[in-house]
C-alpha cells in the first residue's frame, strides 16, 4: 500500500513514529518538513516507487495524503 510505504520513508527521514502519520499529516507545520526534508522525501519516494516527481509538482505538496495520490497516479 503506497500510503504505508510513504509512511515508512518519511519515518525514516524525518526520525518520527510512523504510527503519528496519516493522509491529513501536513507536512510543514505537523512535520516540521523543510526544503531540505522535502528533497530527501522526493528521492527517497522516487527510488522507492521508480518514479520521478517534477519540482514544480512537489511546491504543491501539502500533506501525506497530497504526496500518496501524486505516486498512485504515475503507478
């Protein structure tokens, strides 16, 4: 499931419980996500799902949902 999976990465690169995260999980003021986090998440995701994710779609990234839906549209 690619709601897990995404929850898995940004666990791992954000050093949070997965458990914490959900689709509605905003990832600026929930996560704290930086530019920087934001970067790591995209390649980690990229290579995780075989991917690639236009800078310009990643700007409109709001929350975990808005990032799942975006990877289950290219799968």
């Amino acid at each position: 499931m690619v709601l897990e999976k995404v929850k898995e990465i940004i666990a791992k690169q954000m050093g949070v419980s997965a458990d914490g995260i959900n689709a509605e999980t905003r990832l600026q003021e929930d996560l704290k996500a930086d530019s920087l986090d934001t970067v790591e998440l995209v390649m980690a995701a990229e290579e995780e799902f075989g991917i690639e994710i236009e800078e310009d779609v990643v700007l409109t990234f709001k929350t975990v949902g808005d990032v799942v839906k975006y990877i289950e549209s290219k799968q």
